[in-house]
C-alpha cells in the first residue's frame, strides 16, 4: 500500500463533495455533500498519520476531532434548516437572500 | 512501481474495490433524485471509510466512524429530511441547480490539482505497518490532547445546546 493511493481516493471523494455542494438546491443535501468532504478528509489525515508513524498519533487524534465536529455541524445545521423551513415554508439555498444586499 | 506487482499484493485488492464502492456511492449521493437513498448511500460511504481505517490499522477511529457518523448523523440526517418534507418522490425537479455544468467543471479542476500535487509529492512511498491502540489513543487524548479535548467537548455542548434552542418551538408571549 502507498500512500498517494489513499490521497488520490480522498481527492476523488472530496470533488464530488464539491459538486454536491454546487449543483445541489436543498440544503439537506448540501450538507450531505459537505459531510462527503470531510469524511474525505478523514481519509486522507488517518493516510498521513499512518506513513509518518508519528509517536504522538496526530492524524488519527485530528480524524477523531474532525468527526466530533462534523456531529456539531450536523446538529446546528439541520436546525438552522429546519428553522428557515418553518419561517419561508422552503428548504432551497437558492431561494435564501435574506443576507443578500 | 509496477501495476502488476502493486496489483499483486492483497491489500490493494481490497483497497480497489473498496474504494470503487466509495465512488460510486458518493456519486450516488451527489446525483441521485430520491432524498433518502443519498442519505443511505452516504451511510454505505462512511462504512468504506470505516474499512479503510481499519486497513491503516486506526482501528478506533473506525469504530468511532461507525457509531458517531453512521450511527448518529445519518438518523439525525433522516429525521431532518422528514421534518423538512424534503422531496422524498422520485421526480422533484427542484433537487439540484439548473446549471451542473460548472459545477462539474470546477470538482474535475479541484481532483485533478489535489490528485497531481499528491502523486508529485509522495510518489510511491509505503505507508509503514502498525496498529495504534486505542488505550494508547485514550492515553495521548488525556495527556498531550488534553486541552483540545475539553474544548472540542465544549463545542460539542455548545453545539447541543443551540440546536436545541434553534429548534424547539417558540413559547414566549
């Protein structure tokens, strides 16, 4: 096993989470998508911990706090989706231009 | 090195279809029309990563991957979906951007920048055996990680905590 194997994949599976993000309309999905890029991202931190051997494990303990964050993320976001759901009766990113000047 | 006596070796035999299930249920995520099946096809994604961890020899990471991502994020996803009344049908058009073009456009320039800068920089260099316990994870989270520790947990509270918030249902005057 090399390396650039694992970081080529994680490459691949973080540009699809790329094109979620852009092409997709209902934030449900767009927070799919950018659950596909971390778990990209994943990948490739635990790869490099794994080819340093490092004695302090920090590709794995970053993977873990990644994880941990991406819960977070997951919680606030579906609420915040939720919330704006409740309030304009529409789920769809394109349609949000409150903040717009 | 060569393809054959890369193909040669077990584990990357297992690495490519493993790999091959993560693409295409990430594509099926991307694309797909039916909201739950993205949400069961991320699931299916998360579980290859979990195998992949177990491969590099992370073994609690994988175990974490299944319990917090799998186990956690994809109800939590499928609850907002039905709260949400997100298009469950087969047909919606309103799914995605009527312009997919350069969205595509702009991922294939973001894999194609990451992949060469990454075969460029490592080449074919091993990645070493071994496995890290998780006392010794344990053990590092409590010593040196200490402090980033309280504070992921900290976020994570506070991240509870506004979700509830944001969420329940107004009962003031």
């Amino acid at each position: 096993m090399t390396v650039a194997q694992f970081l080529v994949l994680g490459a691949l599976l973080f540009s699809i989470g790329v094109y979620g993000v852009l092409a997709r309309r209902n934030a449900v999905l767009v927070l799919l998508s950018i659950e596909l890029m971390l778990a990209a991202v994943n990948v490739n931190l635990v790869a490099l911990g794994a080819y340093l051997q490092d004695g302090v494990a920090a590709g794995q303990i970053f993977a873990l706090f990644v994880i941990t964050v991406a819960a977070a993320e997951v919680g606030i976001g579906l609420a915040i989706v939720l919330l704006i759901f409740r309030n304009r009766a529409s789920a769809n990113v394109d349609e949000l231009d409150l903040m717009r000047w | 090195m060569q393809f054959t006596e890369w193909i040669g070796d077990a584990r990357n035999i297992v690495f490519l279809v493993v790999a091959a299930l993560m693409t295409g249920m990430a594509m099926v995520v991307v694309t797909t029309r039916n909201v739950v099946r993205a949400v069961l096809a991320l699931a299916l994604t998360l579980a290859g990563s979990a195998v992949l961890f177990l491969m590099l020899g992370a073994e609690f990471v994988a175990w974490t991957v299944i319990l917090v991502s799998i186990g956690a994020v994809v109800v939590l996803f499928l609850f907002g979906i039905m709260i949400t009344r997100a298009p469950t049908g087969r047909d919606p058009a309103g799914l995605d951007h009527a312009r997919r073009w350069p969205a595509a456009l702009v991922a294939l320039a973001v894999f194609a920048v990451t992949a060469w800068a990454s075969v460029v920089a490592f080449g074919d260099a091993p990645i070493a055996e071994g496995v890290v316990r998780a006392g010794r994870l344990g053990e590092l989270l409590l010593t040196r990680y200490v402090v980033p520790f309280e504070v992921v947990s900290f976020v994570l509270l506070a991240a509870l905590i506004g979700g509830i918030v944001l969420a329940r249902k107004d009962q003031g005057p």
